[in-house]
C-alpha cells in the first residue's frame, strides 16, 4: 500500500522526555518549531503556516512616527487587547490593520474627522467592507482615548456614516435549495459530506476545515468553536453519518485536497462556492447553511438556547432572532385564522 502523503511537509511526531506526543516543524534556513493545539487545528495550522510562509514581522514603536496613524495601530498590535483575541481574530484583524496602514498610516490619527473616515470607507467596494474599516477605526480610536493617546475624547468613527447593508446577510438557504444541491451532488461526493458537515453541525468555514474523526466520540461530534471558543457537542444525525462512513478509514480529517492536505479556511469557502455555481445554486454560500440549520430548528419549535447550542453561542441574542422569524408565521396563521372564525 502506498504511504500517504505529509499533509503537513516538515511537520514530524516528536513524543518527548514525559511521553507527551508533540509536532515538530523542521525545515532547512529555518529555527525548529514546536507547533501548538490539536494536530489539524485551526491554531496548529495557522502555526504551520507562519512557520512556511512567514509573516510580516510587528514594527517596533520605536520605528514608527509618534502621533500617526501607523504608530497608533503598532501600539495596539503589541498591546494585551490584541494578544488576548482568538489566532483567527488575529489574523484578520491583522489584514484589515495592514491595509489602513497602507492607505493612511502617515496621517496624524489626532486629526481625523468623520469625513475622513468615510473617505477611507469610500475605497472598499460594497457596504460590508466599507462599514469594517469603520468598525476597526472606531476601534483604534476607542484603544487611543482609553490609553491616553490623543487629547480628544471623540471617536470620530463613531460619527461616521455607516452603509446600508442587507438586514439579513449572507442568504439563508430554502428546502428546495438543499434538495437540489443535494440531487446534483451524489452520496459519497464531498461536496456533498461538505454540505450535511455545515447544515448539520453549524460549523463555521475554519471549524469544518480542521473538523474530523477526533472530533467525534461515538455518534456524536465535539468541537470548540474557532470563533467562540463555545464548545459545541451534537449528535451525528444519520444522513451525514452514512457520508462520514463512506471516507477512507485511514483518514483524519473530513475534508482534504486530493493530495490529502487540510484546506484553508479560505480555501474551503471558494471552493464550496464553485460547488454551489455547478449546482447552479450562485447565490448560495456555506454560511448560509448554518443560518438553514438554525432556521429548521426554529421552526420545529426548538428553545432560543437549544438553538445557540447548535451554533455555539455565548448567548441566546442571535438564536431569539432565528425563533422570532419562525413564530411570526405561527402567529399570523393563528390571528388570520381568529378572524375566520369572527365572520362566521
């Protein structure tokens, strides 16, 4: 039988002086590694990643002009705040901050007015990417006040104005959406084991990616949500179970490239898209498979907390949301019938 590839080029099984089993990243120019988490978690992933790709390193302070834009935001990189934030948060933030330092990390941050806020919004195109630089503005601005770091104590962003977006975001699939991804793409496809991993487990693009048979325990699945840190434990409902049997044996995780390799969250999502563009299905995204399983949970009449349980929320605000839409049916079907009866 032939070996399998590395899905992890460099990374080797280390089992160290106390017996604890450890990976290490070797490679030639390079400083050992020991990566940290889970084998094909998010936060070993992203370890091995840095440790191939590199990352921009976090100018000193000292480096940067005082009183600009770009001082301001390497303050708050090598802050506590921005340590304590998930790696998934990091790393987005991150690329958000980049950017703003790209387009104004020159500029005097003690001066900004709304108008300049929404000049830099102004550079992204659509509404969600627009009223994010005003999110990570207001934020360095509110960092800047509490730090004593301008004298002003208005934030600026905050009186910018924000885009219009769609109240509901990302589209949530209908039944017959499901029905004809599902006939389109055949029992033991992975776009198919994709699908049921999403709809049923609430999973997120970075928990499907790492997600595999260590999280299962019997006929159930537990993970702890990259994004939350909720942890989340679900039963293995049947049909996305048949699809898990029809995997390799010998394979960790759910879902790999051909060459056996873990996908990027990224990677994952543009992926799925084409698989939903080939089942004709262009509108629809993997995010919009959790808000279809929320929804189906909802209308089957489960509680505000059973509903954050399955999408691994701290709180019930977001799964009250779900319950109010699936109610509001009921209750018009109940009032239209009250009146029914009133003309009799």
């Amino acid at each position: 039988m032939a070996r399998r590839p590395n899905p992890f080029p460099g990374v080797s099984r280390q089992v160290d002086r106390h017996g604890k089993v450890r990976f290490r990243f070797r490679r030639y120019g390079k400083a050992d590694v020991y990566l940290p988490g889970e084998y094909g978690s998010i936060e070993f992933r992203q370890a091995y990643e840095t440790c191939v790709q590199g990352v921009q390193k976090i100018p000193s302070v000292d480096a940067t002009k005082p009183g600009t834009l770009n001082w301001l935001i390497v303050r708050y990189l090598t802050s506590t705040r921005y340590a304590d934030l998930s790696e998934v948060r990091k790393k987005t933030l991150r690329r958000e901050l980049e950017w703003l330092r790209l387009q104004a990390g020159d500029l005097p941050f003690a001066s900004f007015e709304p108008r300049h806020v929404e000049a830099l919004m102004a550079r992204k195109e659509g509404p969600t990417a627009a009223n994010t630089v005003k999110k990570s503005m207001s934020m360095l601005f509110n960092f800047a006040i509490k730090k004593s770091l301008m004298g002003q104590r208005f934030n600026p962003a905050s009186s910018a104005d924000r885009r219009k977006e769609n109240p509901d975001g990302y589209h949530t699939w209908t039944e017959e959406e499901i029905a004809q991804y599902l006939a389109f793409h055949p029992s033991g496809s992975k776009p198919r084991l994709a699908m049921l991993i999403f709809l049923y487990t609430g999973a997120s693009r970075q928990d499907a990616a790492r997600m595999g048979r260590q999280n299962m325990s019997g006929e159930r699945i537990k993970c702890s949500r990259g994004k939350t840190k909720v942890g989340a434990d679900l039963p293995i409902l049947p049909e996305l179970a048949d699809e898990i049997a029809r995997l390799p044996v010998d394979q960790l995780m759910f879902l790999t490239h051909t060459a056996g390799k873990p996908y990027k969250p990224e990677t994952l999502g543009n992926w799925f898209r084409d698989q939903c563009n080939a089942a004709g299905l262009p509108h629809c995204a993997a995010h919009g498979l959790r808000k279809a399983g929320a929804t189906r949970l909802a209308e089957a009449g489960a509680t505000e907390w059973e509903i954050a349980s399955y999408l691994a929320h701290k709180d019930t605000k977001m799964a009250a949301v779900y319950v109010r839409k699936a109610n509001r049916g009921k209750l018009a079907d109940r009032g239209m019938g009250r009146l029914s009866q009133s003309k009799r």
